[in-house]
C-alpha cells in the first residue's frame, strides 16, 4: 500500500532545500557581537532611552503590516520589533539586572499564573474558575493580575496606564477600566446625546472662549466619542489609523491626477482640486 502523505513529508523536504536556519541562539550570540569591543559603534552607544522611539516606531509599523501588508511583511516587521526585546534584554544583561532567558521566564509564569481556567492554580483564590466565554476570561484575568504583588501596591484603579499610549487608546483603557467597577458612562444612545451636547459647547468657544476652553471642550468630545466608540466595539485608535490611510490614498490620487495634467497643487484652483478631491474613490480595505 502506498504511503499516505501527512503533509509532514513535504515540509521536511521544503527545510531541507533551504539554507541552515538562524535560530534564536543565534540571535541573542549577534547581538552580543554588534554589542561588543568589536562590534558597531552605533549599536554600542544606544540605550534603554534612545531606543525608546524606536520601540514605538517599530510596533506601529507592525500594526500597519497587519492591517495593510502581506504575511511576508508582517514576518518582517515581526522581527524587528523582537529585535527591540533582544536589544533592550543585552543591555539589561550588560548591566547586570537581567538576561533575555529571564524575560522569557517571567512571561512564561505570568500566563500560567493569568490562566488558571487552563493551568492548575498558583493561588488558591483562582481556584475552581471556568470562564464560558472570551468576557468572562477578560475577569480572570484581571482577578489573577490583581493576586501579583506588584498589583497589589497600586492605590488607584487607574495606576499603571501608560501615559505613553496614544490618547485616543489611553482614553479607551480608561473608560474600560473603570466599567470593571461599574463605573460606566450611559449607552450609546445617552452617550450620543452628550457626544452632540459637547460638540455644541466646542461651537460656543469659536466665538467666545479663550484658546484653552476651546482645548478643554475638544478634548472632551474627543473622551465622548472613544466611549462611544467603545460601546460599539470600534477601537478609536484604529479607526482613525484607517481614516488617514483614506486621507492619503486620496490626497495622492489628487495629485496624480494633477500630474497627469502637468500641473501641481499650488498651480491648481481651488474648484479643480475639490472635483478631483472628491472624485470617488474605493476604500482601501
């Protein structure tokens, strides 16, 4: 009889067709070289706080991979913000504070620990815990995280939100956070109200209000609008993300079209660049 092929076969045959891979030993060893007497100058001289830009940079490019690019870009990206992790772990190590095994460790324990509806229990309190759905996980998860030290010294339930998360994620955690208590704004059809009454205020101080009310008014219709948002399971951040991707696949197509015309934007009238501008366009999915 003649073999049945697994699937198994094929891809020991893809491996072997295929250069010795890179592994992450491999990793952590060339790091350590650019980090050493020997290795780059520029890799040298950077630190925990001029690598911090590159670490925001580098996760944003992944979330435009995964919204926008191909797996072979996300693979891309992926390894550039691990490298942010391998980089931030050497220094550590250098300094004597911690390695990169101790940061694997420390994860490993952590989703055990935040798990105990799949692994047996570190605290007796997360016993006999069943989670039926992905909400009900969210809750013991946040119980589990609550039993770790660290948590336990906060003196606010708001302690521990990034003040460098963009504001509209940082206004979404919050307002999450703080429905776990029952500390929740009104539904969205309430919250539409207030989201008009805000916008109506923000008209007021165009007129009559100092720079600063009009930034206070701003900023809580903005607040109004992630809560809405929320309860509507739309991630402002994201959307907004997506909104000027729109912006500019249409401003480029305006100015493509003006090219193809041989003339530019500030050789253009105004009723010309609103007609293209207004041109339909499909949405970039």
């Amino acid at each position: 009889m003649k073999k049945r092929n697994t699937g198994t076969e094929f891809g020991n045959l893809k491996k072997d067709k295929r250069p010795p891979q890179k592994n992450l030993n491999n990793l952590l060893n060339i790091m350590a070289k650019l980090r050493g007497p020997l290795g780059c100058p520029w890799d040298r001289e950077q630190t925990e706080q001029t690598l911090k830009k590159f670490l925001i940079e580098e996760a944003y490019e992944t979330l435009e991979a995964i919204e926008t690019g191909t797996p072979e870009a996300l693979k891309e990206e992926l390894g550039d913000l691990l490298l942010q992790i391998i980089f931030f772990s050497r220094i550590a190590e250098e300094k004597e504070e911690f390695d990169f095994s101790d940061v694997v460790h420390t994860l490993a324990e952590k989703l055990i620990h935040r798990h105990p509806h799949v692994f047996p229990p570190s605290n007796d309190q997360l016993k006999g815990m069943t989670p039926k759905n992905a909400e009900d996980v969210v809750q013991v998860w946040g119980i589990a995280k609550e039993l770790e030290g660290k948590y336990a010294k906060r003196t606010s339930l708001l302690d521990g939100l990034p003040l460098a998360l963009p504001a509209l994620e940082r206004s979404r955690r919050l307002a999450q956070r703080t429905s776990r208590v029952g500390f929740d704004r009104p539904r969205t059809e309430t919250l539409w109200k207030e989201v008009e009454k805000g916008l109506g205020e923000l008209k007021k101080t165009t007129r009559l209000s100092s720079r600063r009310a009009s930034e206070e008014r701003l900023g809580d219709l903005l607040f109004a609008l992630v809560n809405w948002a929320r309860f509507k399971d739309i991630t402002a951040e994201e959307a907004l993300r997506k909104a000027n991707r729109r912006f500019v696949k249409r401003f480029r197509k305006v100015e493509m079209e003006l090219r193809r015309k041989g003339k530019t934007l500030k050789g253009s009238n105004p009723e010309e660049i609103d007609r293209l501008w207004n041109k339909r366009i499909p949405s970039p999915r």
